[in-house]
C-alpha cells in the first residue's frame, strides 16, 4: 500500500505542477539494479533525484543490552547489517 500511496502523491505534484525532488535510499538490493530503478524514476517524470546509502551496524552487546538492534549514527565498528550497502 505505501508504493501506491506514493505514486498518487507524486502524480498529484506533477499535475499541480509542483517543485519537487525524490530522495532515493540505496540498500544491499536496489544497489544491484541501478539501471531499473533510476529507469523507473524516469518513466514516472521524475527529473531530479538524489540518491543516499543506507550503511547500519548491528549493535555491539552494550547497545543491545540497552535494547537497541543497530548501532548509534556514527559507528564505524559493528557489522553490518543484511541490507546496507557494501562500502
């Protein structure tokens, strides 16, 4: 239900003709299929795009003691996670 949700706002923008940019989030899968999705970007008119990795680390054993599942912004130790970009 989100991607329709999304798709009805940004045909909403364009219709009304408004200013807008698309922030793409890069994990471990779309990182595969760079082509496809910056395709589907363009069949949709988007024009301008941004595109942002997503890099988290599991949480070391203090951190998850604490209940916490990733590690704090910043960290540069602890493993990553399934789906974050390989750097």
């Amino acid at each position: 239900p989100t991607h329709k949700l999304v798709m009805r706002a940004l045909t909403l923008l364009q219709k009304h003709h408004v200013d807008y940019n698309v922030l793409v989030c890069v994990n471990r899968t779309s990182a595969q299929q760079p082509l496809q999705v910056y395709d589907f970007l363009c069949d949709a008119g988007v024009e301008f795009i941004q595109f942002i990795p997503v890099v988290e680390r599991l949480a070391d054993e203090t951190a998850a003691s604490d209940g916490l599942k990733l590690h704090a912004p910043g960290d540069i130790q602890g493993e990553l996670t399934e789906w974050s970009v390989r750097p």
